[in-house]
C-alpha cells in the first residue's frame, strides 16, 4: 500500500465541490479523490486501480452516491483488466462464502437481480436496502467480472460476538483463518467506531467477531489472487469503510500473499465519504474519496439499467414463516395454475405472507397465497383460490403424519421458477412462543446496530 492518510488534513482539503469528468466514454463522477500530498483526479485512481493488483473501495451502506460511483469504477477497471488479458473479479462483503453458488447463478443469468435477493436471503443476511446496489451488480455482470463471496457466516461472528472464540465448537474454531489480534492500529479504530455506540462498553467478543469478519474477507481475496491460472488476476474489493481502511482487510491480504512469496501484487485502499459526512476516527487509506451526493443525483438517470425479465428464479418468499414458526423439513411441489396466473408469476408479483397446505383425500392443497389478478384482460383468476399441489404420495403422506399426529402446520415459504414451471417450496413447522419471537427481533436489533457501527460508516 502507499503512504497511509488520516483523517484530519482530508477534511481541511476536501472543503469544497470539484465535479471531477473522467476520461473519455466514462461517465460524470461529481466526486474529489484525496491522496497524501493533496488533491488527485478520478482519472489518476482510475489508472492507479488499473495497475493495482487488489483494490478495496469503501463504502457506506445505505449511501446510494457512493454505489453508483462504485459501479462505475469497477466498471472500467474490470474493462480494462480484460482488454490487458486479466482476469477480473469483484469481492462482496454482502455475501457469506455459503453463497457463492447464488452469485455464480447471477453470474450465468440464472437469476434476475430480485431473484438473486430472494435465493441468497439478503433481507435477512444483509438488512441494508438491495436497490441502491443494483448498479454494482448490472455493473460487474456487464463487465463480465467473476463475483466473490467473501463474507464470514452470519452464525459464526453473532456466536463469536457473544461469547467470545470459546462459544464456537471445536471443529468451527479450527476452520476459521488464521486471526491476528494484537494489530494495534486496528484495535485503535474498532475502539473509537464502537465506543459511540455503546459508550466504549467494549466486549473482547465484538472485537474478536471484527477480526474475523476481515481475515474472513481477506482469505478469500488472497486464495483467489494466489490461485494457479493462465491469465494474471485482479480484484475490486467492495465492503464498508470498516473493512477497506489499511490495518483491515487491505493488510491481512498483503501478510497472506507475502505468506505464499507474492509480493509484486500492489493492494490499494480507498475509503468513501459523502460530501459533508465524516469517516470513522484512525481510519487510514491511499486515496479518499468524497462523493457530491446532489451532483450525483442529476446524472442518476444514466446510470439506471433496464427493467429486468423474469426468467427462472424466485419470485416471493414468506418473510414471516421464519418469525413466526421453527421451520423443519421442506419439500419441494409443483403447482397447478392457469394462464393468467403462470403471467401474473412471470412478472415477479405474488404474496405468501397467508399460505399454507392442508392434506384433503390424499391430496395436497395451497390456501392463501395471493397471485393478483392481470389488469386489462378479459379472463383472469380469483387471487387467493384453493390451488392443487403435486406431490408424490410418499411426500404427502409424510406432510399428512406431520399435520394429524404431530400437530404441526405446513406452511409455504416460498414460489419460484425452476426449469420455466412454477414451483413451492414448503415447509413443516411449529408454532412459536411469543417469548421465541421476541429473541428473534432482539438478534436481528443487535446484529444491525453492530455492522452499522463498524461497517458503513455514517453521515456527519
């Protein structure tokens, strides 16, 4: 990495605008790039990110100037890897290494982008607004760029964050990579990014999840660089300003390839702010970039894609069914539907929130589920009509068993599209006690306010 840059001289240099034009064919990006010694030009990171092996770029989560920026960038450095003979790649902290094979279907075009939120349970993983990083994924497809999942398991950090390495089984504490802990500078921004939140409560757990979060990152992003190929590799990094400052994941990737004797791959981290915000204190980058929010506003129009067509992929899921019910096996049924509803599905639109299956004369049966009525044609459907299921008898004798002697519910959770036919999935389940529910908001409160803290950033 280059010379390191604090925080304080880039809030002295970077007091006005400077709507900053990149080279030609790339469009407008209203944005100043700081770098130790003063003010850089979005051409000059352009050409840095160009010649760089690895680039991490900053982010706050729920900033949607900072995405559209984003994608553009990744965009002409994917570009221009390729047109070099690289092989060009873009890291996701959204996504657990679990779902990798959701981004490789994305990838292929299996899934449309709302698809993809549906199969990889983004809402539930994530938390943080999908559209907004719609650019970066039309993006990175467009550039045809290999997507990486580089995230941690969601389980693993919340245990972590709890009880500290020793709440984690054995064999979960063997998997993880290697952990460097006593990194001083790190220590010295998690405890300030923190310390606003829970008034520098700080637990060794909530540290600890930290560290693996970004040695998770940057294990993936290093075995994918160091990995034998015919063509050299090159990755873009995108994750919050917590994890692309230098002492986080940046270093973990150079201590990993030097590991393995690569030392000719130059890392660069670049940290992103809206005009007016702040970054969090001792967060040190190569560049820093601050983005005019109301600049990139008006030329928003450009950077949005095309509506996408619904080809195989998931159309709705029961976001309740997790909340209100333990949920045990599923199953996999066809659906019996008429033409106006097979349209209806076609165009993304269904609700779950009420379904359910009921057994009736050895047969299966979906209520509830809402598949609206088309506008504008002579013949259509009622939206929540009792709908046959195909099943084999095995499965519905097994759903029949768990129903009338076990008294559990079979609910659907969710419709997709596997092969052009309409498919359900559903599931047995019980019911939950109020109690239960109210531990499941408390996780998901918790685990917010966390990645928030040390992940995103924030507005000043």
């Amino acid at each position: 990495m280059r010379a390191a840059l604090g925080l304080a001289p880039f809030l002295v240099a970077c007091a006005t605008a400077v709507p900053v034009v990149g080279p030609p064919n790339f469009p407008m990006i209203a944005a100043d790039v700081e770098a130790k010694g003063g003010m850089r030009s979005v051409a000059e990171l352009l050409d840095v990110g160009e010649r760089a092996g690895v680039v991490c770029l900053g982010e706050q989560h729920d900033a949607a100037a900072h995405h559209r920026v984003h994608a553009r960038l990744l965009t002409a450095w994917g570009d221009a890897w390729r047109t070099r003979g690289a092989e060009a790649a873009v890291g996701l902290e959204m996504f657990e290494v679990a779902m990798q094979p959701a981004l490789d279907g994305f990838s292929r075009g299996e899934w449309t982008f709302d698809g993809l939120l549906e199969v990889s349970d983004w809402r539930h993983r994530w938390g943080h607004a999908p559209e907004p990083y719609r650019p970066i994924f039309d993006g990175a497809r467009g550039a045809r760029m290999t997507m990486l999942a580089l995230n941690a398991a969601r389980d693993v950090t919340r245990r972590v964050a709890r009880g500290g390495l020793g709440a984690l089984p054995s064999e979960v504490r063997a998997s993880l990579p290697e952990l460097v802990l006593d990194d001083v500078e790190h220590r010295r921004f998690f405890a300030a990014a923190m310390g606003e939140v829970h008034q520098g409560s700080i637990s060794e757990g909530f540290y600890t999840a930290q560290v693996i979060w970004d040695e998770t990152m940057a294990e993936r992003a290093a075995s994918w660089i160091a990995t034998r190929s015919e063509r050299p590799r090159r990755l873009v990094i995108v994750a919050g300003n917590g994890h692309c400052h230098d002492s986080a994941i940046p270093r973990r990737i150079e201590r990993r390839l030097h590991a393995r004797g690569i030392r000719d791959v130059e890392v660069v981290s670049v940290l992103t702010r809206l005009r007016g915000g702040t970054l969090p204190s001792f967060a040190t980058s190569d560049y820093i970039l601050t983005v005019d929010e109301e600049q990139m506003a008006k030329h928003k129009k450009s950077d949005d894609p095309p509506v996408e067509q619904y080809g195989d992929g998931i159309i709705a899921r029961n976001r309740r069914a997790a909340f209100d019910y333990e949920l045990g096996d599923t199953y996999e049924a066809g659906l019996q539907l008429i033409g106006s509803e097979v349209k209806v599905l076609r165009a993304g639109k269904a609700d779950l929130s009420e379904a359910y299956v009921t057994i009736e004369r050895d047969e299966a049966f979906l209520h509830g589920a809402n598949i609206p009525e088309m506008s504008g044609t002579p013949f259509g459907h009622a939206p929540k009509r009792k709908r046959k299921l195909l099943l084999n008898r095995a499965e519905i004798e097994a759903l029949e068993r768990a129903t009338e002697r076990e008294g559990m519910t079979v609910v659907a959770t969710k419709i997709y599209f596997r092969g052009g036919r309409a498919k359900l999935e559903i599931a047995v389940a019980r019911g939950k006690k109020q109690f239960d529910k109210r531990e499941t908001l408390k996780r998901k409160e918790a685990d917010r306010e966390a990645r928030s803290a040390i992940g995103g950033g924030r507005r000043g």
